[in-house]
C-alpha cells in the first residue's frame, strides 16, 4: 500500500488559533498514526492578506507544541512558477476565459447563495467572450454541470453542483495573484499529499479542488473534514477572536501539553495515560498510538478549556 502523506497548510495571515491546533493534531494523527509522512506548508500565497512575522511565529509555536514535520517546509510564494504552468495547461485546454465583472456586478447579478457563507455563484456573464467595454480582470475556469462526488473520511458521501455553488470560479485573481484552489492542488500534488485532513470550513470548496485536479490529471487524496472549533458566539472561530489565539496570554512552554489533551478530547480521543506534566512530545506519540478515527464526530463545537 503506498505511503499516507498528510499535511497542515496554515495561512499566516493571522496566529494559530485553537482551530489551526485541531486541525495541526488532526492531520498529523491521521497521517502518523498509519506510519505516513507528516510535511507542512505555509499557505503565505495571499501577500496582501499575510502578517508579517506570524508564519515564524506558526513554526514557533507548533515546534513548542511537540509537532515534528518531514522535509523542509513549502512556501506557496516561492511556488508561483508551477502555479503559472499549471494555469498555462488550463488555457491549452481552453479552460480558462478573462472576466471583467467587479464584485458588485457579481453580487447584484448572482443568483442568492446557496446555503455556503459569502458565496455567490458566478452569472456567467464573461462566459462566453468579455461584453463591450469590459477591461479583463480576472481569469475564470468553466465547470461542468454535472455534480462532483467524493466520499469524506468523516462526513460521509457528498456531492456539489459548482455551477449552483459558484459557478465558473476564479483561478488568476484580478490582483494577478493566483487563487487559493488552484494552488492547493499544484501544491498537494507535487508535494505527494495523498490525504487531506482540515477543518470543514474548506468542505464546500473541495469539489473544487477535485475538478481541478481532474482536469489537471492530478491525483485526487483521500479527504476528512473535521469538526470546527466555534467561537464565543457560537459561530465559526475566527482569527479576528484574539482572545483564542493559540499564544497570546498563555506560556505554551507549560500549558502546550494541557491544550494537546483538549484537542484531543475534542477530537473525541481517548486522553492517553500519562504523568501529569508528560512532555508534549510523548503526548503525541501516544495520542499518535491510541489514535481512533472512527471516534471523531463531524459536529462543531465550542474548545475545552
Ligand atoms: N491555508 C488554508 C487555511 O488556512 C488551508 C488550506 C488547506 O488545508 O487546504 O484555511
């Protein structure tokens, strides 16, 4: 059977918060616990949204956590040759087409959101050549019609329409950036990433990523999607909630090894049975030993603290 490559691919465009710790342990528990390979990637592609200074703070703070990653880490902002070849192959195939729609022009056209936050799906209007007077922003791919089905290690069987979701989406923003999606599967790919273990806040988006790999002839990974974190509202954590980021008012020299316990409780983990004040290291390895997967509940809930 071919090695497990899992991987956590934070975006340092804020400080790990008690979402990125269980998706960091969720992955890494997937992938160690079959013997895999455990390799992490700095998602730092968006340069306008990145902080200067969090994505050594991330390495920081997950090295003070005990998390030991294979290889060197991969910097997406280093990566935009292959992200421009793989775009290149899109045009070749006739994939691809300019839009010149505002964001406003999308939201009063778009038919309302289907259900998946913020999301408007793409009217189509550059679809079939740029209307007069149109300046090319960004560079759109068409999806098909027919749905995208995949089977998720936690949440089961799921399929989307992309065309009801979000229509034709953006590959090349009008920033000139590349987008998000289309870099994740250059990335998962090259790197061999063969499991995909995140929060569920990226499971509308995996249909995307598995059309683009399929039309990229690029391996599809096996998928889980695991519960969120919510936040004091009850709502989906998030970064702007700094009062859960992962170091600020905490000394994770001492509390790392009673945070990973949380974490795996909230992960639904038998707490492995160690000295109190066991390193955070030997937490891991027997978190990695006692690792059940079918124990994880596809629920979100608030963090244990
Ligand atoms: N960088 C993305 C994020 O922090 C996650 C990417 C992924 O896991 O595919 O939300």
């Amino acid at each position: 059977m071919e090695q497990v490559t899992g991987r956590f691919a934070p975006s340092p465009t804020g400080p790990l918060h008690l979402g990125s710790l269980v998706a960091a342990l969720g992955s890494y528990l997937f992938a160690r616990s079959s013997g895999g390979r455990w390799l992490l990637r700095m998602d730092d592609l968006d340069t306008p949204r990145v902080v200067p200074g969090v994505a050594d703070d991330m390495l920081r703070t997950l090295e003070i956590l005990g998390f030991s990653w294979d290889g060197q880490v991969v910097w997406q902002s280093r990566r935009v040759d292959a992200y421009a070849a793989a775009l290149n192959e899109l045009q070749l195939l006739g994939m691809v087409y300019p839009c010149g729609c505002s964001r406003a022009e999308i939201a009063r056209l778009a038919s309302a959101p289907h259900g998946l936050a913020d999301e408007l799906a793409y009217p189509g209007t550059c679809r079939s050549g740029l209307p007069q007077g149109k300046e090319p922003r960004a560079l759109r791919i068409r999806v098909p019609l027919d749905e995208i089905e995949f089977v998720d290690g936690i949440v089961g069987p799921c399929r989307q329409r992309l065309q009801e979701v979000c229509g034709d989406f953006v590959v090349r923003r009008s920033d000139g950036l590349f987008a998000y999606h289309l870099a994740t599967v250059v990335d998962d790919a090259a790197s061999g990433v063969n499991q995909v273990v995140r929060g569920a806040d990226l499971l509308p988006s995996t249909p995307r990523q598995i059309f683009l790999q399929r039309v990229l002839g690029l391996p599809v990974p096996d998928y889980c999607h695991l519960p969120l974190v919510t936040g004091p509202g009850g709502g989906k954590l998030s970064k702007r909630d700094s009062a859960v980021s992962l170091a600020q008012g905490r000394d994770l020299k001492r509390e790392g090894g009673a945070l990973l316990l949380n974490a795996l409780r909230f992960l639904g983990q038998p707490l492995p049975e160690l000295p109190q004040h066991a390193p955070v290291s030997e937490i891991l390895d027997a978190a990695v030993d006692c690792f059940r997967k079918e124990l994880i509940h596809s629920a979100n809930g608030p963090f244990p603290l």
